[in-house]
C-alpha cells in the first residue's frame, strides 16, 4: 500500500522539491501559504508551490495559521502516513508533529547545526562560508534541532546569490529526500542526533536589514549584496532616495574615506573601510533595474560624498 504523503512548501525551493518528489509519489494533499501581493503591482501571487500542485490535481490548502483548530482538522482528515517539509513559512506545533505515523520530515538548506532558523542561505552567503548543503531532518518542537538522516555538501561560488544558491540547493535537496525517503518510508532510516558544537542561528530578514554601512569592509559588503538578492535587496541611499544594488564587484588599489562616491572605468563605485565596490546594477527609486554605466548618465552628481 502506498504511503500517504502530504508537503507544506510554499516558495519555488519547495516547489522544485515537489516536483521531484511527485515524480516518483503520489501527493496526496499540498499545505502552502495564502496568495499574496507581489511585484511593482502589487498583483495577488499564489505561492510557486500552489500552481504545481494545481497542476499535479493535488488536494490543496491554504491556512493564514496552521494552529487555527480549523486548519489543523482539514489536516487531519488527510490522514497522513507522513508529512514532508520544505520552506513552508510557518512553525509546525506539537500536534501536526505528532499527527503522521512516519513524522514530519523537513529538508532544511544548511548543514546543520549550522543556520537553524528562517534564513539559512542568506546567512552562508553573508557570512562567507565556502559550502553550505542541505540536510533531511526529522522535526521536532524546536527551530531546526531534530535529527537528521542525511546531508550533503554544495560549494558556495563567488558568483552566487541567494537566489542561484537556493536553485542548487532545491536540486540537491530534491534528490538527497529522494534518495532517502524509501529507507524512512519502511522503517529502516535511523536519524543522528545533532551536535550542539557548531550551532548558529539565522534569524528572518527585515527589508531594512539591506542597508549599506559603507565603514564596513568591501567583502562584507559584497557578500550582503549577494545575500539579500532578490530580497530584501541591498540599497545605499543617494540623493535622499534609496538605490539599490542587485549586483556589484570588489575593486582594489583606490583609497579614500568611507562612503566616497566615484567613477571608475565608467561604473559608478563606493569607497568602503577597506576596498571598493564597483556596483554593476543598481535600481533607483521607481525605475526597473539598470547597467552602472547607463544609471550615471543621469547621474551627474554622482562623484562626492
């Protein structure tokens, strides 16, 4: 008898996942986050993962709050033999825990303990870690602490952001759950307790969090640039409005106090503590994305501080 499986996911990580996963089992029913607003427009979105399961003729809901009694009774008539996780937004209580016979199984974008928390790829980015990965967990009531079953390593390239690294960590994840959802589903698969050595945490991102403090180093800066895109972007403030940089580049040999605004080999660039960034595109104030050097045609002010 096949196992009912039921995943949460909402964003295009969790979908890809879905999609692997539905390629070899049949879903019974999608838990994904509501439709909301998104884009300049302001269009209400469904979540990545709804459309695929649309297509897939899953059953679907869409709870504002999981741990509404109503919610969690839909879910509960599904019946699950085991829930499987990725990305789905909201933190799961001890009764959806509790409610498949085979747990809730999570595929998380780290190496744990490394980046429990809500924001684990910005944060290796961020921190300039050279690899990051993936692991197959068992959830239990705490933030990413329960066991896990397997891991896997993904380098993190200088040419990353977080949106290339989460594609590559939606693949590896896909396959690793993959790879180890046969020996769960039979009862084989026995999960090793996490070390607490090593344990950090990241926390969610805030939209202010993309602020450039240009006293610290251009490396810090440029993994933040790299972090924060697509969201919640990384932005300077010119001319009172805020500008922000979707990409940019380390400069060296120029020297100056931080903050300085200059030209360099016709992009506009910034001194920082110590280096440069070279900012490649940027995005001012309602406009759409644009090369450096076409943004500083009408940028003429743009030399100083």
């Amino acid at each position: 008898m096949k196992p009912r499986i039921v995943f949460m996911g909402s964003p295009m990580l969790a979908r890809t996942i879905l999609a692997k996963i539905a390629s070899r089992y049949p879903i019974f029913g999608v838990v994904t986050q509501p439709d909301r607003p998104a884009g300049r427009g302001k269009q209400i979105t469904p979540p990545p993962v709804k459309l695929l399961a649309k297509e897939l003729g899953c059953r679907i809901i869409q709870p504002e709050k999981l741990r509404q009694s109503e919610n969690f009774s839909q879910l509960k008539e599904w019946a699950p033999d085991i829930i499987l996780v990725a990305a789905y937004g909201q933190i799961l209580r001890q009764n959806v825990l509790d409610l498949p016979r085979l747990g809730c199984i999570n595929v998380h974008a780290s190496l744990l303990p490394r980046w429990r928390g809500a924001a684990p790829i910005q944060a290796a980015i961020l921190h300039g870690d050279p690899v990051t990965g993936v692991c197959i967990m068992k959830m239990d009531a705490g933030i990413d602490t329960g066991p896990v079953y397997a891991s896997r390593e993904v380098r993190i390239e200088t040419a990353d952001n977080s949106q290339t690294l989460s594609e590559k960590l939606a693949e590896t994840g896909g396959d690793l759950l993959l790879e180890t959802l046969p020996s769960i589903l039979d009862g084989t698969a026995v999960p090793e307790k996490q070390p607490e050595n090593g344990a950090t945490y990241a926390s969610m991102l805030k939209k202010e969090d993309g602020l450039l403090d240009f006293t610290l180093s251009a490396d810090s800066l440029f993994n933040r640039i790299r972090a924060f895109y697509p969201w919640p972007g990384a932005y300077m403030l010119y001319c009172g409005q805020p500008l922000k940089i979707h990409q940019a580049s380390l400069q060296s040999g120029k020297t100056g106090p931080a903050g300085t605004r200059f030209v360099h080999a016709g992009c506009p660039a910034v001194m920082c503590a110590e280096g440069a960034l070279l900012l490649e595109v940027v995005q001012p104030a309602g406009k759409k994305p644009m090369n450096g050097r076409v943004f500083l045609n009408g940028a003429r002010n743009w030399e100083g501080v």
